[in-house]
C-alpha cells in the first residue's frame, strides 16, 4: 500500500477500496449492459464484464474523491460553474444557428451556383443535420473515454475551419461536404453538453434547471439563422457564413479556459500522479479498471442506442413522438418562406422575423418548466405518491405541449391567406414553441429518469432518429404544399401530431408496466442487486481487517 502522506486526505487505504464501486461499475455497465434481446443482454465475455465482488478489487486501490475534495467538480464554486454553463452554451447556440444559417440565403446561393432544382436547395440544412446523426454515436463515447474537454475543443476547432470553408467554397458540390463536416462537428455540444452539466451539479434541480436552459439553447439558434442570413445575404451570401465563422470565433474565448469537469478523467489524472510520485502500481482510478478499445465500442457502445430503439417500446415511441416534432420545426425552415413571401410578399430578412414567436414561446415554456420543476420539489419534500414515479414527474409537461404544438399547425395552415393579417399565421408560433419545448423537455427528462445509465444510449438514439427526420421531412415541404395547399399540408402535420400527441398519456397509463418488461431496466436491477452485494462483502472485509488489527 502507498504510504498515506502520498495520497490526498480521506482518499487512501482499504477504507477508501469501495467508496467508488458504484460510480465504477455504472460505468462498466454503461458499456457493457449486453446485446439488447435475450441471448445478446448476456455478456460476450468474462473478462469484458468482470464478476463483481470484494476480493477481485482487493489487491488494487481503488481512489475516489474524498468528501469536500476542492477538484471535485461538484464542489467547484457558483463563478467557476456558471462559467462552465456559458461557455458550453456558446458552443450549443453555435452548433445550432449552424444548422439553419443558410436558410435565408438559399434564393442568392441559387442564383450565384445556377441551381434550378427545389430538391438542391434543401440540402444545405439537410447534409448538416445527418452530420447530428452520426456525430452522437461517436462524439459521446469518446468524451467518456477521453474527457469532455478535449473532444469539445477538437470538435469545434473543426467547426469553426469548415464554417470558414463554407464562406469560401468554389462549388455547391464543395459546400456540401463542407457543410456535412461541419455537421458532424456541430454536433458535438448536442452530444456532450447534457454530461457537463451533470459533471458539475450534483442536485437535480439545479441540474434540471441547467437542462432547461440548454434545450432552450438549442431552439433559439436555430431561430436566428434565417433573421441573420436573411439581412446579411443581400450583400453576399458568403456573408451568411463569414457571421457564422465570427460567432465561433467569439466563444473560442471562454472556451479555450474551459476546465475538464469529467470526474473519472481527472480522478485519472491523479492516479497516474500518485503512481509517480510514490511508485506504487497498484493504483488506479476506476475508469481504469474498464475494458476500452475500438472492438469493444464498436460491437457495445455504438450499437447500443439502435439495439434500444428496436428492443425498448419507451425508446421506440418516444423517439416517434420527438422525430415528428423536431422534423416540423425543420420543415417550418422551407415552409416559412412560402407562407410569408409567397402569400405576403415579405423580404427574406422581414419573413426570418417570423421565427420570433417561436422564441417567444421556447421562454414561456421554460418558465413553465421552472414552475413545474418547484412544484414537484414541493411534492418531493411532502412525500406525495405522483413524485415517486417517473411518468409522473415528467410527463404532465408533455400532456400540455402536444395539444399546444398541434393547435398551432392548425393555426397556422388555416389563417395563413392573404385576406387575414400576417400577424394571425406569425402569432401560430407561440403555442408552437411552447409545445415543442416542452414536448422535449419532457420526454428527454422521461428517458433519463426511466433509464438513468443507459440514459446516455437512449438520448442519442433519440437524437439520431430527430436529426434524420429533420433532414428528410424538409424534402416534402415544397411538393406537399404545392399539391395540399398550406392550410392542408399544415393540417396533414397536425393531424399526424394528433396521434402522436396520445403517447405521453399512455406512458403515464402503461409506462410503469413497460419498464417492468424492460430487458435493459431488468438487467439494471440485476446489476445493482449485484453491487449492494459486494458493499456488504467490502464491509465484512474491513471488519475482519479491523478485528485482525486489534488482535
């Protein structure tokens, strides 16, 4: 054992062997809960899931921080994390402002690159978002590998570059590689920013609350995409871009003195210092005790978000519900322009104003959120049943928002004429945006709660299903409007929001029995079962050493 004047106080011996079992083995879990059905939820291999006890951890030292450890992320000061919490934010509203830059511009890349055909035109947010496709997969296990903030500065050096490289493109074919690039990249703090989070607050509501804020991050950048570009392009659409390049340069500022706020990382850090300085091999931080490697990521970890959505009916549905709501608030992006340009005549730049009112309502929904969010503590502190459960506690937000979110497609679709004021159609934006942030906030604090360390595969699966959906659903935008008219083509997309909008209510109904069935809720209980086990080994343990002491 290393001498404990070596090690930081309350952090060393055998006493300290199994203060981070549980925070070891949620990891280990997270990245090796099994195949998905039946035969696959078994491990593949012994040593890839070790059997977990107290002797097989006994000849290591197993270092945690210790209570009030200042380099706990958890401990860090208000100013060091609301530092974290802006600067990671400058980072979403970048990757999202990205996503619907160009969408003032199409008309002057049209004219500029000579493209006649509707389909092209779709494809500079289109290519961006199926890089938030693929970035997930990959951009969130290799911050739980790697750290947080190493990926993020990797990930948006490379955005600012191809940002830069779509100022500057020679051709529309070079512009979309560009673009896909930087979507991929983009994608990052979508991936990634929800886990900060969790690195630096350990209460849930502060943490929710940072939550809130983020997902109203992410619907207000791509909100300014169309009023920028819209205003900007009349000089050039390079402009649109060069703005694009400029925003990111300005949050490079906080970032680059972004500190790392993953615990296991910088536990990591300090077992390597120990080992250092007192030459003792044996210890180790508890990420380092995982079996890692590209085989074990590429056959585990990234497959598990698609295993989830084919095996788990809340993955599956949820994912519905959100692909539908996220697609319309991309289709609105080619559908905006026909509503108030085709039927008012309004500029690109005037028209791109008529986003506000989403925005607008994304701030009454987070207030609602807060709101809501104090009166479940209230009922948390009083012991009420409905706070115990987790359709409960989240999915009433989401029993408001779907009604709100089909209400105003319908609104929208039939006060969009010339005889009605335009103000009628721009106002459908408010219970819009209150719909769909809450349908979002809702839903993704639902997969969270019911599936808490799987909960990172369930949010990307989430996240993959909506950002294709946002790519593709753009598509119909023009040829169903051409052939429905508006006020039916809106109502198309509200009456299938209609039959979406029952999923919630029957979470609340059913969900409870749904998890019980759940083979990855299952395995989870077994597991935990498992490490409550080890603890009363690892107590025997240090009581048979303390009993050997006094004799």
């Amino acid at each position: 054992m290393p001498d404990k004047d070596n090690l930081p106080a309350g952090g060393s011996g055998t006493e300290e062997v199994g203060i981070t079992i549980m925070h070891a083995l949620d990891r280990i879990i997270s990245r090796n809960d099994g195949m998905g059905v039946d035969e696959e939820f078994k491990v593949e291999d012994e040593d890839d899931f070790p059997p977990v006890t107290a002797s097989n951890l006994a000849s290591k030292t197993i270092i945690s921080f210790p209570q009030g450890d200042p380099e706990n992320p958890y401990n860090w000061g208000t100013r060091k994390k609301l530092f974290v919490v802006v600067a990671v934010m400058g980072t979403v509203i970048n990757s999202t402002l990205g996503s619907a830059l160009p969408s003032g511009a199409i008309d002057y890349m049209a004219k500029y690159f000579n493209i006649t055909n509707q389909e092209q035109l779709v494809l500079p947010i289109s290519v961006f978002l199926l890089g938030y496709v693929v970035g997930p997969l990959l951009i969130g296990p290799l911050s739980e590998t790697y750290g947080r903030k190493g990926v993020m500065l990797i990930t948006f050096s490379l955005y600012t570059i191809f940002t830069l490289a779509c100022a500057v493109a020679p051709t529309f074919a070079s512009f979309l590689i560009f673009r896909l690039i930087a979507g991929v990249m983009a994608s990052s703090p979508i991936a990634v920013v929800g886990g900060v989070y969790a690195d630096i607050f350990d209460n849930p509501v502060t943490r929710g609350r940072a939550m809130a804020l983020f997902m109203a991050a992410t619907t207000f950048g791509p909100i300014l995409g169309p009023i920028i570009s819209g205003f900007i392009s009349i000089v050039t659409w390079r402009w649109t871009f060069w703005v694009g390049f400029i925003t990111a340069g300005v949050v490079w500022v906080p970032l680059l003195f972004l500190p790392e706020t993953y615990g296991p990382i910088l536990l990591k850090k300090r077992a390597m210092r120990m080992r250092k300085e007192s030459g003792n091999v044996n210890i180790f931080a508890p990420i380092e005790l995982e079996k890692k490697g590209w085989k074990q990521m590429m056959t585990i970890t990234l497959t598990r978000p698609l295993r989830m959505i084919y095996s788990e009916a809340i993955v599956l549905f949820s994912c519905l519900y959100l692909t539908l709501a996220y697609a319309i608030f991309y289709l609105f992006f080619e559908a905006y322009p026909i509503i108030f340009q085709g039927i008012y005549g309004m500029s690109t730049g005037v028209s791109g104003l008529a986003f506000i009112p989403i925005g607008i309502g994304a701030f009454i929904a987070c207030s609602i959120f807060l709101y809501y969010d104090y009166i479940l503590e209230r009922a948390k502190r009083n012991n009420a049943a409905w706070s115990r459960s987790e359709e409960s506690r989240r999915l009433p937000l989401a029993c408001i928002g779907g009604p709100l979110y089909l209400i105003s497609l319908f609104w929208l679709g039939w006060s969009a004429k010339s005889s009605v004021h335009w103000i009628v159609p721009m106002l459908a934006g408010l219970p819009f945006g209150i719909g769909y942030l809450l349908i979002f906030m809702a839903l993704l604090n639902y997969l969270t709660d019911a599936y808490e360390i799987f909960a990172a595969s369930a949010l990307a699966a989430a996240s993959c299903c909506r950002s294709l959906g946002g790519a593709l659903l753009p598509f119909a935008t023009k040829p169903m409007y051409d052939k429905l008219g508006v006020n039916w083509g809106s109502s198309v997309l509200g009456f299938i929001s209609l039959a979406m909008s029952i999923i919630p209510f029957a979470f609340i109904r059913y969900g409870d029995r749904i998890r019980a069935n759940s083979k990855f809720c299952q395995f989870l209980l077994e597991r935990k079962m498992s490490v409550a086990k080890a603890e009363e080994e690892r107590a025997e343990h240090i009581e048979n050493e303390k009993s050997q002491g006094a004799n």
